[in-house]
C-alpha cells in the first residue's frame, strides 16, 4: 500500500518592502523618475511612508520601479 502524500503546508513567501531611514548614499538616482535609484545596477523606488522610506524589490526596468512606488503611494495615500 503507498503511503499518504503529505499536504503542502509551507506558508506563502510574501515581499514586504525594507524600512529605511533615507536611501543609501552610493544608490544614483535615475533621470526623468521620480522615486527611482540606481542600486547594485538594478532600479529600485524608495517610497516615504510615514518617516521612513520603503525599499522595493530590484527590477531590471525603471519603468518598473516607478510603477511599484506609485501603487505603494495609492495603498497609501501618499501624495
């Protein structure tokens, strides 16, 4: 007789955003973005939540980027 498969109980991997207290000195902030820098030669968006800055995953768009800090800024209701 087989044994009984065992269910898939691993809980599910969620990106919650760094908390920083203002974007690192060596990250390049990218022209024509508003939120964008240039960290380890990925884009990636700082978004200021209450009093600190929210750091998104990196992505190899700025466009990207961008998009993420502006959703981040409408969960927000950052302006």
């Amino acid at each position: 007789m087989k044994p009984l498969r065992q269910q898939n109980n691993r809980p599910v991997m969620t990106y919650r955003p760094r908390v920083e207290p203002a974007p690192p000195a060596h990250a390049w902030r990218v022209e024509g973005f508003k939120d964008v820098w240039m960290l380890r030669n990925r884009y990636v968006a700082f978004v200021l939540v209450g009093n600190a800055f929210s750091q998104s995953p990196p992505f190899t768009l700025p466009e990207a980027a961008q998009r993420w800090a502006t959703q981040i800024r409408q969960e927000n209701e950052i302006s």
